[in-house]
C-alpha cells in the first residue's frame, strides 16, 4: 500500500528540488519525503521526517506522517491519516495543509513578473507584501526604482471561514489594501500570537464606506507549541510560523509597508500599464486644476458618489468653493507617490502621496490618500482623506 498516493500523485511530476530560504526548505524536505513513500521506500522517507522533526519537533504535520509510517511497517494503515480514533477535522486540516505545501514545494516563484497590484511604490516604501490567500502564501517584494521585485515568499494560514471579511467575529481574512500600523512584541502578547504581532489598517476607508465592520487583523506568529498552522485555521489573521514571522521583520516599515490581501495573485499586463500612465496623467491634472484657482475644473475630477472622511460630495464642492473665493494664488506640490490596484476591484487604485498646499492665507504638508475609479473611461475620485 502507498500511502499519501491520493494526495500527491498529481503532483509528482516536476516537483522542484531547489531549497530557497525560509520554509520552502523544510517543505521540500517534507515533498522528498511524500515522493519517497509515493515509491515504496519508506526508510528513506522517514530519514527525511526524522530530519524535518529534528529541526521543528512540533510540526504537527510532519508528526503525521512520521506517524502513517510507522503504521505502514507494521501495516496497518490504508490511508493519510488514517490512524484509530484519530479526529476528523484535525486529520482533514493536516491533509489540507500537506495538498498545499505540496503546491508550494512543485511551484516556482513568478519572479519575471511584477503583481498587478504594486502599480508604483513611494522611495520611502523598501518592500512590500502581497498575500495569494488562494495559494496559503504571502510574498515579498523589493522597491527597485519604483518597481517590484521578487524577494521571498513564505507559507501562511488564514481565517477559518476563507475571505471577504464582513463582520467582526465572522472569522473571515478581509480582501485589500492595507498597511502596517505597529508593531507589538512577544511580551505584550499572549502565546497564541507567537513571537510577535503586526496590526494592519483594517478596516480601510473602502471597508468603512462599504459598512466592514471588525478590528484586530494582524499579521502574527504561531504558538509556542506549534511550527505550523492549517491554511484556513485563524480567526481572520494571517500567520506566519514564528521563525518566518522573525525572518519578514525586517522587512516591515510601521506606516509605510503597503498588505495586499488578494484571492488570487494576478500579474501586470499591458494594459495596467496604459491604464497606470492615463491615471498618472490625471492626478497631474488634478494637481494643476486645483492651484490654477479653476474651481469647476477641479471639481470635475470627483465623482458625484464621493466622500471624505465627513462630506459627501455636495458638502465638499460647497466648502472648496468658499475656501478658495478666499485664495489670490495657490500652490500644490505632490511627492512619494504610490499606487496600489484593489484586489476584486480591477477599477479601483489607491493613490497615496505627500501634499505640499502653500496659499496667499494657509500652508500645511499632509501625507494624502486618495481612492480613484475608472468608469465610462473617466479617472474620478470617489475618496479622499489624511493618510
């Protein structure tokens, strides 16, 4: 008997060997381990988990199929997990997670392409993430002049329920665009959040207006007792295992560091790039419209259903319009400007920057975010707000 053949018979063919950093190591090591006993040589199979064991002695996973081996030599097992008494749901999340490590183990990074999302990063954003939650993934990229570049990657749980956060309590990982808003040691946690916490903005201004309630989405460790987690086993968090959440650290700017938090990565096209520079050209017109002191023009750039942090749309063009029948000559600089595409919102961009207003009676300097939509062909802004 094969055990595990219905797992990874699939997946067999073209597996990668290559051991990159981080986890991917001991999920290679697991994958030799399952080709192993796919081939019938067990002993060879349980030096590769005794291996893995050694290193994470409370990688439950590994622990299974250390287990399934051991029963197989004294045959008594006809399939994963099928240990006597052992409990349904726990075996189903362990087959879950093995189904994706395997995924992960035969799949090679997409480093020739840049994520859809990570339109333009600011000078002061080094890095940033995105999370394929359909892939139990969350990957790193690095800011080359403006453009993303591939870094790493490391295997993550999500919530129990899957996405589309709704609620608070519904056990669901929100979809978008968030950023890192602190960082929480280990000694001010407790040891489910593992060797530390970072709380993310969630929710957003598009979760607000959208009526997203909840709080406390966090990237976070894994307990003291346990290397990893199932893929759907959170309560809306994404986690790392602690030596991972360690090694993404540094990569993290309090702030600054742009979370996209997508079902499905998708990849830069062509026409993201006309769409990209048509938008740029907009927001530069925006820019002008606004310190030629052209009220009407300015205001054709929001669309009818916008809001701010507490005005909609009637409210705003009634303040502009006052405020700058006050103004003999405006200037407005923009710079570290950002651009992020909203996952399930493929018209839908938030624009980040530093404003610099100076005015004949008024000076400030804002970091701005803006949420801008295409429709009818047309850029409008449908948010703005402080950053």
């Amino acid at each position: 008997m094969h055990i595990l053949t219905f797992t990874i018979g699939f997946l067999l063919f073209g597996l990668a060997y290559a051991a990159p950093e981080d986890s991917r190591t001991t999920e290679v090591k697991l994958a030799k381990s399952l080709i192993d006993i796919h081939n019938d040589r067990l002993d060879v199979a349980m030096n590769e988990v005794n291996s893995v064991l050694r290193e994470n002695p409370n990688y439950k996973l590994a622990q299974l199929v250390k287990g399934d081996l051991l029963m197989a030599k004294a045959g008594a097992i006809s399939s994963f997990g099928s240990a006597p008494h052992a409990p349904g749901d726990k075996i189903q999340d362990l087959r879950d997670e093995a189904r994706v490590r395997l995924l992960r183990a035969q799949s090679q990074p997409q480093t020739q392409y840049a994520p859809r999302y990570l339109w333009k990063l600011s000078d002061e954003q080094k890095y940033a993430l995105v999370v394929d939650t359909s892939r139990s993934t969350l990957y790193v990229y690095e800011n080359v002049r403006g453009e993303p570049r591939y870094v790493t990657d490391f295997y993550v749980t999500i919530g129990k329920l899957g996405t589309e956060k709704l609620t608070s309590g519904d056990q669901r990982t929100p979809i978008g665009v968030y950023f890192i808003r602190t960082s929480l040691p280990k000694k001010q946690l407790s040891d489910i959040y593992g060797s530390g916490a970072f709380p993310l903005s969630y929710p957003n201004e598009w979760d607000k207006r959208n009526g997203r309630s909840g709080s406390g989405i966090w990237l976070h460790g894994t307990p003291s007792d346990t290397y990893s987690r199932p893929p759907r086993a959170s309560n809306g968090c994404v986690v790392l295992n602690n030596n991972d959440l360690t090694r993404l650290a540094p990569y993290l700017q309090i702030g600054i560091t742009p979370v996209i938090i997508t079902n499905r990565m998708a990849w830069d096209s062509k026409q993201d790039d006309a769409d990209r520079a048509e938008l740029m050209h907009e927001i530069e017109h925006w820019r002008r419209d606004w310190a030629s002191l052209n009220t009407d023009a300015y205001l054709k750039h929001y669309a009818h259903n916008f809001s701010s942090e507490d005005e909609n749309y009637a409210a705003w063009a009634r303040q502009k319009k006052t405020v700058n029948a006050g103004k003999s000559w405006i200037k407005v600089g923009i710079s570290e400007l950002s651009l992020f595409t909203y996952p399930d919102q493929p018209d839908m961009v938030v624009v980040d920057f530093v404003q610099d207003y100076k005015s004949n009676n008024l000076s400030n300097h804002m970091k701005k975010r803006q949420y801008w939509v295409k429709k009818d062909n047309r850029w409008q802004i449908i948010y703005e707000g402080s950053a």
